[in-house]
C-alpha cells in the first residue's frame, strides 16, 4: 500500500513522540531534569543546523554563532519582561497576562528578526573577504554583542537579566500545560522544515554552488551577495529564536553564556555532524548534549568504580571538571575515526534510501 | 546593430598593461575566434566582458546596454553565459543540479516562496526541471543526470559545462578554450557539438582556442591578440596567411 | 602627556605579549594554513611550565642557585619543554588528520577540543588554587623624566623584539626559513624538491610553541597569579591581532599585537574599562573592513 499514510508514516510516529512527551510532561511522569535537557537539546538542535547553513552548506567559517543566540535571548527577555513583568526599570507589565501565549510566538519571530540584522555585521563584511579573515570577523562580532550588552545597564548588564518565569507562568495561568517543552519542540520543527526547504529549493542551493565554486556561481547568474545575506541573516534569525528559547527555559541570561565558547559548541555540534548534513547536526546536537548530561551522573559513577578498583587513592576525587576533559578528549578521538564527520554531506535518508518511502520532509 | 560592442577597452593591472584599446563588434548569428599566444591578453578580455573584472578604460555595450559596474551575474542576466579554460563545475552537486542552478536568475520566485512552498514555487521548480531535463536531453546527458561531475571523464564534464553555460540561454556564449586537454577524438566530437550548438540555438559564439584544427572548423571571424593587442582580423584564410600572425606564433626569427 | 606615555610602555609591554601569541599562529598558519586553536593555551602551559622549573629550581631541592641563576635556566628549559608540548599535539593531533587528508576545518576544530583539554586538564590535576610564581627578578624602578618604567617592561619589550629579529632571520636567511616560506607557497612540489615536508611542520611547530613559551615566563613574571584559563583571551586577542596584520606574515604579527594592545590600553585609558573589548574589536572591524586581507596580507586573486 503506496499510500499516503506510508509515506508519512515516520511524520506521524514523530508527531505521535512529540505528543507523548507532552503528555508525559503534562501528568508529572517526565520529572523536570529531564524535561530540561529534552528542552536543551531542542534548542541545541536550531543552534547545530542554523550554523551549519552557513559553515556547512556555505561553507565559510562562522565562529560567532553564540553571539546572534545572545541577541535572541535578550531581545526576547526585554520584550518578555516589558510585557508580562513589573520591573523596576522596564515598567509595570503592559499586558494582560492571558495574552502571554498569544504573544510569545511573537516575542519569538522578533528576537529571531534582530538576531537577524545583527546577521547583518558579518553577512556584509563576506561580499569582501572569506576564509579564515570572515572567521576573525564573527568572532570579533560575537565578543561586540557580548561587550555591548553588558554595558547597557538597563538590561541588566554583566549581572544578567531574569523576569521570564512571569511570562511562563502567565502562559500557566491561561492553560496549564507544559508550554516551553511545546514551544521547543514548535521551534525546533519549524526551524529544520525552514532549513530543509532552503537547501533543497534550487534558489537555496545557490548557497552550495557559492561553497563549491563561488566565480561559476556569479557568472553563472547567482546573485552571491544576496544568497550570502538570505544564509546569514537567516541563520542567525534561528539562533536568535533558540537564544529566546534558552532564556525563557532558564528564566534568566547573562551574556557571558553567549561568549566563544557557545559558539565553540556550535561549531563542535556542526562538524561532528558533518558539514552540510541537517540529520548529522541534529544527531550531533542530541549526542552531545547527552553526553554533557550524561557525564553529569557517569563522572561520580567512574569515580566510585576506580575509587572500588583501587586505581585512584582515596583522598582524589573525580571532580565534574573531567567532564570538560573527556568531551573534547572524545571529540579528538571521533574526528580521527570520522574525519568527515559523522554523516559527512549526507542525509539519513542517503544513507537508507528506504527511508525515504516513510517519511515525507520537504 | 551589432550584439556586443566593445570599445577602446584598457585593462591594467598594478603596473602592467594587460589588454589596450581593444575594440570588436560581434553582431547576432556569428561565430567569432579569439587566438594569440601564452598571456596574450585573451582570458582578460573575456573576464571583461562577462563581468569580473572592471574595465580601466573603455566601454562594453551588450545589446545597447552598457555593463560597466554591473555585477557578472547581472551580465549574465542580459544574456551572456561563458565556459572556463580550467572547467569549473560544482562539483559536489548532481549534474541536473549544475544544469538547474544555470536558471538561478530566472527562477521567478522568492525566498518566502521556497520557506513556504507556495504554488508560484511548485510551478517554477517544475518549469526548471522541465527545460533543465530538455538540455540534458539535447546534449545527450541524461544518462548522467545523477552523477557528481567530479567523477565524470574529462571530455564529459566539458560538456556539461557547456550545457550549463546553454541553460542561462544566452545570445552570446563565450567559450575559453573548449579543446583544452581533449585528446584528437574528443576534440572532432566537441568540433561537431560547438557547430551543431551554433546553429541549433541560433546564438553568437565568441570562442578562445589555440588549436588551429578547431579555429579553422568554427570560426567565420577571427581576432589575433598579441600582448594586450589585436595585431590582425580577418576571415580564417586571411589570419592563416598573415606574416605578423605567424611572427607572434613563431617569433620573428623565422621571418 | 608624561600620562600618555605611561600608557604607550603599557602599550609596549602587552604587545609584546600579543605579538610573540601571534606569532605561533602566524607561523603555523603561514605553512600550514591551519588556525591552531590551541595555542593560547600553550601559552598557559608554558607559563605554568615555568612555574614548576622555577619552584623547583630554588625549592626545597636544594639547587642552591640564586634567583637571577634560576631566571636563566628557567626560560631555556621552559622554552624547550613547551615546544616538546606543541610537537606532541601535532603528532598525535593533527598529523593523523592530515594524513586522512581530512577537511581542514577538522583540524582547526580538534586544535580547539586539544585547548579545551589543556585548560581543563589543567585545572582538574591541579586543582583550583591559584599558583604564584616565585619571584626571581629584583624590581628595579626606573624614573625617566616622570615615567616609571620597570626593568621588568623593558626586558619584555626587548624580548619581543629581539624575538622578531632572529625570527626574521631564520626565515628569510637559513635553509629551514626558506623550506618553511615554501611549504606555505606549493605544498605539493616541496617533497620533489628533497625537503622533508614533516621536518619542516615539526619545525614551525617547535619554534611557535618555544616563543609562547617565552612570552608565558615573560606574562607569569609580570603577573605571577597563575589561572589555567589565562590563555583563552589573550589566544583569542592574539589570534585577532596575527590576522588584523595579516595572518602569515611575522612583521603582521608584530604590528598587530602592538596596534591591539595600544587600542586598548587607550580605550581603558579615556573611558570605563569595560567598553575595551567593544572598541578594541569595533576598530580592528574596520581596519579589516578596509584592507580585507591585514595590514600585511596579500590578497588573493582568484585566477580564471
């Protein structure tokens, strides 16, 4: 049966787990930890694929991805704050707070759009320059949005900024279902269909024609400047809308979570997915932030394994500073074994053409 | 009026004079060679008139239009499509996507029509892949429409890039040495495609070459360019027996 | 105006600190076009370095040298011993990649997870205590015409040139410079041409470490509080001031790392210190707004 429910067959499963984890979320069974990292890994997921528009289809060398996360995160705690919160410096709420869940899609979509035309800082510099001088460009961008932001002291400064838990409990009091959890989810499926169907359009593989050969792209009729705007602005709308999600799971930023070493991160989730491969950095993302989470509880378990092994004396702990060790030291390792990657360009379904007859993703 | 007009063209780099009050007018329907030595200036030409290089002195009208400070992909827009001396295909990309991204300018759609899939993106995308179908078809390509053309042979992607270079649909095709590492067999076979192109598309061809068998087969018209310089034109005959044309090939020595 | 040129030996002294990190990555990148992550964080190690050769040379072990003795030993051994860290990283990091002919931008992402496992390998072996190094150079203050100078800045700032004198030398004088100058120009031809493409790496790796090394003796000197995160920012800043004058080029490094750190020592300067990084990176946006490719850089013409 060729039918259509075949081939959506996957769509459906998919809808079908999203669902579930709601549920799930929704009678208490998920308990918050890991309702939280199932929310971080979301937003790590529109982080790993807006990125890798840009360092895999485009190949150029953003590494100030965290700074575009940072503007989406404040862009959106200010509009939250000034909205559903009485603050001492941003005012009482301006709105009712039964308008929350009709409002918060669009404090999204805004700190999506300013994220993007900070976009802009490094889009424009790229018609110029490439290589490894765009890279010094991004990273010198990301530490200007971080210096910025903490010298406007209305926001907070290098203190940070909280007030968002207000906007989800406003969004509590209309309904009480697990709203971020769904929000994430929205936001993450939203980004990789958006993703997906630039790539794959003729107009979105303009962008791999500029990576692969970008003088037969200009004369061959793609308008490389405006395809290298279209990638940039909207692969950092993506991060701006994953940095208002971050903040609004958290109930609190500070630009310092945004600074090189978030981009770094990107960069890791990119590279070790493979560059150009959307299933390879949503599977990098879901790898890596579980294995971040995961050694959270495997650090104290090795510890007591070698401390009964008799390997480590008895005064040394194993502290979770080795997580930071054994990340990298992991990620060296898995580089030498796949140096193109995970996926290396290819989808999932490239690799498993079956695949294609159960799912429908365009 | 002829298609493309180009006057008093100057080109210099830094110090050096690449290219000096080089004028030409190709009219519709014609086949035009451009020959000369080693760094005679021919490929500069060429970068000038689709675009990639800004012209120091001089202008370039195509069709009553004048390209100065239009970017090459604009140029390409009015109707100019060219092949490079060292092929340059994407090559990490099927060949029917080489050929479809050739339409790239007329897509007809935008951004939001792609994020969204509206209907005007369905129908162009179909169109593309109707006309892009159609070239692999003329050229005799379409057993390869899913192959990388890194992995085709070298007279192939030749010819793919040739295709690629007809998608645009251009008026006038500008073709950088075309034979260049094509061996007797290929180079006969690229002889008929590049005649059979000439007439089928009904285009003006503006052609670089060095070996004389392709020149003399094609060309109704050539442009002899010696250090920056057209030093003779005329009509294949004539070039064949011009002394200043075989001095700058041979060195005046043999005169 | 005696205030502005306070500033200016302030200016000096941290150039010199940027220019010998930038170096490292000009060096490297200049043969290998590989932007070695990792190196400001050899720059820690080799900081750290010399606090355990100092500590133990004037320790408990009982060399009985005098602390100007130890300070000679000290910056050789630190020198060698860092390079001996650079080269391994090559080795067991980068070389295997390369051979793999793996994308280049993996190798710059390992180079970064390798400073991750420095720094944080660092603190987790030895733990969050702050380490001092000992002190081995009496402080002299010198007063000229109301500008107090150190013999300390002084000796940094002259290392730093010195620095740049001997490695102009070697690479445009001695075989090694000329094999290095060529590898970064035809990687392919250099084997059928009889030079061993490896002994050139290992090379340029051992001289960028030694002189990070050098300038983490100079920087622990100058601010003996040693952090295993030290090296980031300045790795980074360093990073920023070799491509500002023009990745691969030494004079670029040079020229970088001073122009880096006179912005900002005259930013801190003339308004509240934390809008240093926003104006430090703000200007060098523009200069690379304006010359693409550095202030050394030649810019590369696509030939078609």
């Amino acid at each position: 049966m060729h039918t259509a429910v075949q081939r959506y067959t996957l769509n459906i499963l998919l809808a079908l787990v999203c669902l579930g984890l709601v549920l799930a979320a929704y009678w208490d069974l998920l308990d918050s930890y890991v309702l939280t990292v199932l929310m971080f890994m979301g937003i790590n997921i529109i982080f790993a694929a807006s990125l890798n528009l840009v360092n895999g289809y485009m190949g150029e060398f953003s590494c100030g991805h965290g700074g575009f996360m940072c503007v989406g995160a404040y862009v959106g705690s200010v509009l939250s704050v000034i909205c559903f919160s009485s603050n001492k410096i941003l005012g009482a709420a301006l709105l009712p707070s039964t308008l929350a869940p009709w409002i918060f899609p669009l404090i999204l979509l805004a700190s999506g759009f300013s994220a993007a035309l900070f976009g802009l800082l490094v889009a424009l510099p790229s018609f110029r320059t490439r290589g490894d001088y765009l890279a010094i460009i991004t990273i010198a961008a990301n530490y200007i949005i971080i210096s910025l932001v903490e010298n406007i002291d209305i926001i907070g400064g290098p203190r940070g900024l909280s007030g968002m838990k207000r906007t989800m409990n406003a969004m509590r009091d209309v309904a009480d279902i697990p709203w971020m959890l769904i929000w994430v989810m929205i936001g993450t499926l939203v980004s990789l269909t958006l993703l997906r169907r630039l790539v794959s359009s003729t107009y979105g593989k303009g962008i791999r024609a500029i990576c692969q050969n970008e003088v037969a792209a200009e004369i061959m009729g793609v308008n490389t400047d405006r395809v290298k705007i279209v990638a940039f602005m909207l692969s950092s709308a993506l991060a701006g809308v994953a940095g208002a999600l971050y903040a609004h799971v958290f109930g609190y930023v500070n630009a310092q979570a945004f600074n090189i070493l978030k981009s770094t991160e990107g960069m890791v989730m990119v590279y070790l997915g493979g560059m150009g491969s959307l299933s390879g950095s949503v599977i990098a993302a879901m790898v890596f932030t579980l294995l971040v989470e995961g050694l959270r509880f495997g650090i104290p378990a090795l510890d007591s394994l070698l401390h009964a092994a008799h390997v480590l004396p008895a005064d040394v702990v194993l502290s979770q500073i080795w997580k930071w060790v054994f990340i990298p030291l992991l990620l060296i390792l898995l580089m030498q074994f796949r140096p193109e990657g995970i996926m290396g360009n290819r989808e999932l379904w490239d690799l498993f053409p079956r695949l294609k007859r159960w799912i429908r993703f365009r | 009026m002829a298609l493309l007009a180009v006057h008093n063209l100057t080109q210099r780099f830094g110090g050096l004079q690449a290219l000096t009050d080089f004028n030409i007018s190709i009219a519709d329907r014609e086949f035009v060679g451009l020959i000369g030595p080693n760094g005679a200036g021919k490929t500069t030409v060429f970068n000038l008139v689709s675009g990639f290089y800004e012209p120091t002195e001089g202008s370039i009208t195509f069709d009553g239009v004048p390209t100065r400070g239009l970017k090459p992909h604009s140029v390409t827009a009015l109707g100019i499509a060219r092949t490079f001396q060292n092929i340059r295909l994407w090559n990490n990309m099927s060949v029917l996507d080489n050929i479809r991204l050739a339409r790239h300018h007329w897509l007809g759609y935008s951004l939001w029509d792609a994020l969204l899939r509206t209907r005007r993106f369905g129908d162009a995308e179909a169109g593309v892949d109707k006309t892009s179908w159609e070239m692999l078809e003329l050229m005799e390509l379409e057993a390869y429409a899913g192959e990388f053309p890194k992995n085709l042979p070298y007279g192939l992607q030749r010819r793919v890039e040739l295709a690629r270079a007809l998608s645009v649909k251009p008026r006038l095709l500008l073709l950088d040495e075309p034979a260049a590492g094509l061996n007797s067999a290929d180079v006969d076979g690229l002889i008929r495609v590049v005649d059979w192109i000439y007439s089928e598309f009904g285009i003006s061809i503006w052609m670089i070459e060095h070996q004389m068998k392709v020149v003399m087969a094609l060309c109704e018209r050539i442009v002899v360019l010696n250090f920056g310089r057209i030093i003779a034109e005329g009509s294949p005959g004539q070039i064949q027996a011009d002394p200043g044309v075989i001095g700058a090939y041979l060195g005046d020595g043999m005169l | 105006m005696e205030l502005i040129i306070q500033h200016l030996v302030n200016a000096l002294q941290w150039g010199s600190f940027y220019a010998l990190i930038a170096l490292g990555y000009t060096l490297v990148y200049g043969v290998l076009a590989l932007i070695n992550f990792a190196h400001g964080d050899i720059f820690m190690v080799g900081a750290y370095i010399a606090f355990f050769v100092s500590t133990m040379l004037l320790g408990a072990a009982g060399f009985g040298l005098s602390s100007f003795q130890a300070l000679v030993l000290t910056i050789p051994l630190t020198m060698i011993l860092t390079s001996c860290v650079g080269v391994t990283l090559e080795r067991i990091a980068y070389r295997p990649l390369r051979r793999k002919g793996a994308h280049r931008l993996y190798v710059v992402i390992t180079a970064l997870m390798c400073g991750l496992v420095l720094e944080n390998g660092n603190l987790a072996l030895l733990g969050a205590s702050r380490r001092t190094l000992p002190e081995m150079l009496d402080k002299v203050v010198y007063n000229i015409g109301g500008i107090a100078v150190t013999n300390l800045k002084i000796g940094v700032i002259f290392t730093a040139l010195l620095v740049f004198v001997v490695l102009q030398h070697i690479v445009t004088r001695t075989r090694m410079g000329m094999a290095m100058r060529a590898v970064s120009w035809d990687k392919f031809a250099l084997p059928l041409m009889g030079v061993a493409l490896d002994r050139v790496i290992v090379f340029t790796f051992m001289m960028g470490s030694g002189i990070a090394g050098l300038g983490g003796v100079l920087f622990a000197m100058s601010y003996p509080v040693l952090d295993p995160y030290m090296g980031v920012m300045v790795g980074w800043k360093a990073f920023i001031a070799a491509v500002v004058g023009g990745i691969g080029d030494i004079r670029g490094a040079f020229v970088g790392g001073f122009l880096l750190a006179f912005v900002e020592i005259m930013v801190t300067a003339f308004l509240p210190s934390t809008f240093r990084d926003l104006f430090a990176f703000a200007i060098l946006l523009l200069i690379l707004w304006q010359r693409p490719t550095g202030l050394f850089g030649v810019s590369q013409t696509t030939k078609i």
